[in-house]
C-alpha cells in the first residue's frame, strides 16, 4: 500500500520535479545539454547485445564500480554496462575513466513515466547499485520487468540503517526484490541483514580494489618542472575547514623544510576563489591552477581548483593528507594514494572508510594524525627521513596492489546471481 501511495504522489509531482530541474539548471547543477536524460531520455542508443547497467550515486561511488564494471567487461566480452550516477562532477570524471563498451548516463528522477522511459530504451539485463542509492520507483520499476537486481558494496550509516528499520514494512519489500546484496564489510552485513531479513554476502569493499588513478605525464612534467626539487604536501580532497588546517600544518613544517610546496585539492573545485582568499587574507602565497597559473617559486600553497588530476598531483607529492577525516564527512579512499606509493595520512573521521584505514594502519601503510599541528609533525619528520618516508611509501603501495581480488569475487557472484535468477523465470 505504502508503494502505490509513495508512487502516485511521484506521478502528480511531476510539474514539480521540472520546477527543480530548473531551479538546478539555474545553479550549474545538471548539464543544460543533457537534462533531459533526467527524465529518462536517453542521449545515446543503446548497443547490440546484453547490457548492465551499474549505477552510482557520485563520485565516490562510481570510482568505486570502475573496478567492479572493468571486471564484468572482461569476463563476458559480448557485453556492455551502462553507469548512472546523479551529478555533474561524476559524469565529467566518468567521461575520461570509462572503458571501451561503458557509457554514462544521468539518472532519471524517481517519477514513474521518466524511468519507464529509461527502461523502456535501455532494458538492461541487470541492475547493479552500488552502496546505497534506493529509490523505490527505480528498484521497483526494474523488479516489476523482472530485472534480476544486485546491490554491491552495500553500504550505510548507523542512523540511515536505523531509519531504514523503523519502516520495516517498506524496506522488507524493497530489499526482497533483490537476487544478490553484497556488503561493503562484516559490519554492514550485520546491518542488512536486519533489513533483509535474509542471508547477505561480504566478500571484502569495492572501493579496495579500484585501479590507480589516471596521471596525465604532460601535465606531470609541466608541473614537475615548475616545482623543481621542492618537497610536495597533497592535501588531498579537502572540505571546509581542513584548508586552514593543511596551511597550519603548511607553517609547522615549513619552519624547518623552507622550500616546501603545499597544494591544496579542494573536494568540490568551485570553492577554489573563496579558498585562495582565505589563504591569502592569513599570509600565505597562493596562485590557483583554474587560473592557468603554476606554482613559482615564492608560492607557498598551490590551490588546484581542477577536476580529473588527482591521479597526476598524487604522483607529484612527497606525502598526502586524505582528507574529509578533519571534519565529520566520514573521510575519503586512503588507496588512491597509495596505488602511487605514497605515504598516507588521515584524520580520526575515517567512518565512510573506517576497514580500509584501520586495515592500512595495521600493514604499516598509512598513519593516523589527530589534528593541525599533529600532521605538520608527521609531514615535518617524512621530510626529513628518507627512508621512513620511502618504507611507509612502498608498505602503502604493497596494499594497494594486493586488493584487486575483491572486484573478480563481486563480479563472479554477479554472474551466478543474473544466471540463477534468468534461470528461475
């Protein structure tokens, strides 16, 4: 009852739903050359042949299935994969990233007509979420077509699991219409399985077993030559807040490596101009990279306000601050730095990655710093031994290197789960 309730509201709220797709298009929110794929048009055919489609709700998320659809290519060359996410920054990364017979698409909002429309075009042969990104419609509009569904990496907070339980007669429906659920740890299965109600799978976290980040050399030597011999600090993926404690941290060890070059690589690019304001308003001298500009030698703090170049200013650096661990974000993948044998640092906040980085603190491949001034320390002490560095460098790749398994299990159980459920019907 509660389904066709929530279902007919989503159909009268359609004049709505356009109402925000304006409102978002005003913002620099959705593309203007492809919002109508927001409304489940699609923008491209559809290939010959058997078709997955894998979706992601952000960044996050799809570097995550990179891994996971890099596998599913390569297992069944017939197929293709069809990746969705929500976002701008997602599509635009995803754009460089996919391999050949993987295309992207933005999600269609969660009105029935529009992902009718969507399945109507692409009618994928199965659908794969990724963590956590459910909506009622989307899951079950597949489920009534009999797409055989997968949750991969399942993943939630502490209260989004408890929410999700207090509606036990609406999650009970949602999840049973799933053929395979794959948590993201043992944790997490614990937790599903309270939803469920039935047996959930953990064969390890997806986001171990997604390949290195892609490192331009043009752009690396561009760089490498206006820098010179000078030590790199990466804060890496940084939120409101952290930029003053990576300049902190900046001033601490500077005091004693005076040649050091901090960048700064702010999560969301746009918040570049307020970030160099801030930075050069308390002293420091700053040049942005959305500018055009390198980093000369009196620059103390290069904010690179890009998008897609993590890759190339992790293969720069001498360390690497992973941030969102300063603020309560929950602290994003310590692996991307480390595929480049780098020495890695995180914060306490680590909640969204909290295996991973105890896994790596465990294995000698990353170090925990407790704030500003801790992480000046740590920074301060790599640059100044050699071979610390290089040891928690290379333990740091070793792990790295040693996680790609994850992604063959996850996408063998796929195989077995759409096989079964064909099976069935």
């Amino acid at each position: 009852m509660i389904f066709h309730l929530y279902s007919g509201a989503m159909r009268l709220a359609a004049p709505i739903l356009e109402g925000l797709l304006r409102k978002r298009l005003a913002r620099g929110k959705e593309d203007p050359e492809r919002v109508g794929e927001r409304r489940g048009e699609a923008s491209l055919a559809r290939p010959a042949g058997r078709l997955f489609w894998v979706h992601g709700a952000s960044v996050g998320e799809c570097q995550a299935a990179l891994a996971l659809i890099e596998r599913l290519l390569a297992k069944d060359p017939d197929l293709s994969i069809l990746l969705t996410s929500g976002t701008l920054t997602s599509a635009r990364l995803m754009q460089d990233r996919l391999p050949k017979r993987a295309m992207h698409q933005f999600v269609p909002l969660d009105q029935p007509a529009w992902i009718a429309r969507f399945l109507d075009h692409w009618a994928p042969d199965a659908a794969i979420f990724v963590e956590s990104d459910l909506w009622p419609n989307l899951v079950l509009s597949a489920a009534k077509r009999d797409i055989p569904l997968v949750l991969a990496n399942a993943r939630m907070s502490e209260s989004s699991l408890e929410r999700w339980r207090r509606l036990s007669a609406f999650t009970g429906r949602l999840f049973s219409e799933f053929a395979l659920v794959l948590a993201s740890n043992p944790e997490q299965k614990a937790g599903f399985e309270s939803l469920t109600r039935s047996p959930v799978l953990w064969v390890g976290n997806l986001k171990r077993a997604a390949a290195p980040l892609a490192a331009d050399p043009d752009k690396r030597a561009a760089l490498r030559t206006a820098i010179g011999t000078r030590p790199v600090f990466l804060a890496a993926s940084t939120h409101p807040g952290e930029e003053k404690a990576a300049a902190e941290a900046h001033r601490l060890a500077a005091a004693e490596c005076q040649d050091l070059l901090t960048i700064i690589a702010p999560r969301h690019p746009t918040r570049g101009v307020e970030i160099s304001d801030a930075l050069t308003a308390a002293g420091f001298k700053c040049v942005r990279r959305s500018d055009g500009a390198l980093p000369g030698t009196e620059t103390e703090i290069y904010v690179a306000d890009t998008l897609g170049e993590m890759g190339t200013l992790f293969d720069l650096s001498d360390a690497v601050f992973v941030a969102g661990s300063l603020v309560p974000v929950g602290g994003h993948n310590p692996l991307e730095p480390a595929h480049f044998g780098k020495p890695v640092l995180f914060g306490q906040l680590m909640a969204k990655n909290a295996d991973i980085a105890s896994d790596m603190i465990a294995a000698h491949a990353a170090r925990e710093i407790a704030d500003a001034t801790d992480l000046g320390r740590r920074i301060r002490d790599l640059l100044r031994d050699d071979s610390a560095r290089a040891e928690l460098g290379a333990n740091a790749k070793t792990f790295a290197l040693g996680q790609g398994a994850i992604a063959d299990e996850m996408a063998e159980r796929i195989f077995a789960a759409v096989a079964e459920r064909g099976a069935r019907r």
